[in-house]
C-alpha cells in the first residue's frame, strides 16, 4: 500500500519562478525513501509540504488514500526530525521523548511505556534525567530520533539530521537510522545533499535539482545507469569523468587513439562519461590510451590519481595504494560496456544499452 503519493505538486512564491515543478512520486509502506540534491533544490521545502508546513500552489497528497493536501499537520500522522534537532533544553531527555504526547490525550503511563521503549531502542536509558546541554551531538540526535519514535507514527520525515555530525559520527548514525527504520516498519522520507547517505541508506532515491526530479530508482540502478549528465556528476564520489566526444554514425571518437563502435546513431557530438572505478590499470594488455598523471593522492585504502583528458581533469580510482610520479605517463584501459553517453544541449542519455529514462522510471516507480 502506498503511504505517501504526491501527484504534480508545484510550488512558487509570490507568484515567482517554481521552487517546485510537477513533482509526482509513490513511497510504499515501510519504504526508506531518500530525497538528494544539492542546496537549493527545494527538498527541503517538499518535505514541508508533506509535513503540512508549507501550502501547495498546486497538486495533491494522499497519505494512505486520504487527500491531505489540506490538512494540519497536527492530523497527518507524521514525526519529524529536524537538522537542529529542535530539543527543549530546559526539559530532561524524558520530557522531550514524550513532548507532545499529551496533546493526543496518552495517558501518563503509556508515556512513560513509550519513552522507556525508545529509550532502550536508541541506548539512552541512562540519560532520561539530563538536559540537552549534559549530552554529546550524536546523543541529542537519538533523543530527537526518539521523539519520532515515541509518536508512533507511521511516517516519520527527516531533514538532514546528520549534517551537523561529525564524519565518523556520521557513519555509524546511519546504520543505526537504518537499523531502527527496518525494525519498527515505518515508512521514512530522508532529505539529504550528501550522495553517501542516500547511496547507503534507502531502499528508493530520488534526485531532485532546481525543483524537478531528474531520476527514481534503486541505489545502484541510479549510480550504474544515471539518466542524464547531473545524476551522472551528482551521484558517485568521485563523481563520473565527462569529455566531448564526436559521433560519426559509426565510431564515437574521444581522443586521435580512442574510438567506440556507436553503429546506428545519428552524427554530432556527444558526451560520454566515465567512473573513476572503470579506469583501470593496463600493465599486460594494450591500453586504450595512455596519460600523465597530474596530481596523486594515496588513501591508504585507495588512490585518488589525477590527468587530463582533452583538456578535462579526470580522475581514476584504484583500491590500494599505488606510487606514480607526478608528470609519469601510465596506461590506462575503459571496457566499452562501462562508457556513458549523454546529448551535449539536454544532458539525456542516448545509450541504447539501457532502458530509456521514462520505463526506467516507471520499473522504478513499480
């Protein structure tokens, strides 16, 4: 059953330039749906119109078949967590667990049963009877979490609530979001611009840029088959390495020594992409081309090694730890089924090897 269902919401402001164009899609019951784009995509302020704290220019809502397009927030049986946590700090972590809880009429004891439940879920037992000041950022972000879970609401909206962590925090924040989620069957919309959090948290994401979704689908389906350059770019760290390339009907040429079998197309330019994974290392067979690498750097558990392709930095990934020199030439091999094309004015992708944008989609969508 579908939890949320938005259908060609639109949003502007003063009558002005959208903030959000025709944005429609489905989140399952006991989905972890993640919204990704970088600041100023409007995902913050999607998750306010399906929070209720924002009004819609048009479109609708349904939370589990009812139109809520309309409704108070207070009567959308939703919990948010917010990026400041938004904690009381003269209560005890007790009294925010259960801050609003009597104003849908639970009995103190019930209270007390819920807070002690999320308390132990989130490892907090010790600390009910201190302030927020007595606690460390990653144990105020288990009390607003908890909070949510308290409600025991069926939806639970989160924006951003790990940017103010630490990396390492950070990390081990996610696994316990995700771990909780999956325990206790609720259906999660987590906005987020860091690409690592969608990747590793959701089962569904959806990339928004300048207020329109550019591609739905499964973590990897997005990262192996990015429906237009920004996904390409967006999605991947290091992102996917992009040159101009020039198309003849039978051979897609990126640079004097390197060209791709591309029968059928039309002539032109292209764009074609490549992920720092997929340049590997041709120590016994014929390289594709050769380059000089630029800048390195050594990871420990990975190399980072910079060049220039057709006046384009590129960057290669190789797990372990390699040492080039500056200014040393290297031979570098790209198998064809690893090359990204895309149209240079729309940024669309023109493989055919994949299913187009719109079945992939609607299999997405499914």
């Amino acid at each position: 059953m579908k939890a949320i269902d938005v259908r060609n919401i639109n949003k502007a402001y003063h009558g002005e330039a959208m903030v959000l164009e025709d944005v429609s899609f489905e989140v399952q019951e006991g989905e972890f749906f993640a919204i990704v784009g970088p600041s100023g995509c409007g995902k913050s302020t999607l998750l306010r119109i399906i929070a209720g704290l924002e009004n819609v220019s048009a479109g609708t809502l349904y939370m589990n078949g009812e139109d809520m397009v309309n409704s108070r927030p207070n009567e959308r049986q939703i919990s948010m967590v917010f990026q400041n946590y938004a904690l009381f700090p003269h209560m005890t972590v007790a009294e925010n667990i259960v801050f609003g809880l009597h104003v849908k009429k639970i009995s103190k004891q019930q209270q007390k049963q819920r807070c002690l439940e999320a308390a132990r879920l989130l490892g907090l037992e010790q600390l009910l009877d201190r302030k927020p000041r007595e606690l460390s950022g990653g144990q105020r972000q288990r009390v607003a979490l908890g909070r949510a879970i308290a409600s025991e609401a069926p939806i639970c909206l989160m924006d951003e609530p790990l940017s103010n962590l630490d990396a390492k925090l950070r990390s081990k924040m996610r696994a316990e979001v995700r771990q909780i989620q999956r325990r206790l069957g609720m259906s999660m919309i987590y906005v987020t611009h860091d690409q690592v959090e969608a990747m590793t948290m959701a089962d569904r994401i959806m990339v928004l840029n300048e207020g329109s979704i550019q591609q739905i689908g499964r973590p990897l389906d997005v990262y192996n088959y990015p429906q237009n350059q920004f996904v390409a770019t967006f999605i991947g760290s290091p992102p996917m390495n992009m040159t101009k390339a020039t198309l003849n009907g039978q051979h897609i040429q990126l640079t004097d020594g390197w060209q791709v079998a591309a029968s059928g197309w039309e002539e032109g330019d292209v764009c074609a992409g490549v992920r720092p994974e997929h340049l590997t290392y041709a120590a016994e067979e014929p390289p594709t081309f050769t380059a000089a690498v630029e800048h390195i750097e050594i990871l420990g558990t990975e190399t980072l090694l910079m060049f220039r392709m057709n006046g384009e930095l590129w960057i290669a990934k190789w797990p372990g730890q390699w040492d080039f020199q500056e200014g040393e030439e290297i031979p570098l091999k790209v198998d064809e089924e690893h090359i990204h094309f895309f149209q240079p004015g729309t940024g669309r992708r023109i493989d055919k090897r994949v299913l187009p944008a719109d079945e992939m989609y609607m299999e997405a969508a499914l």
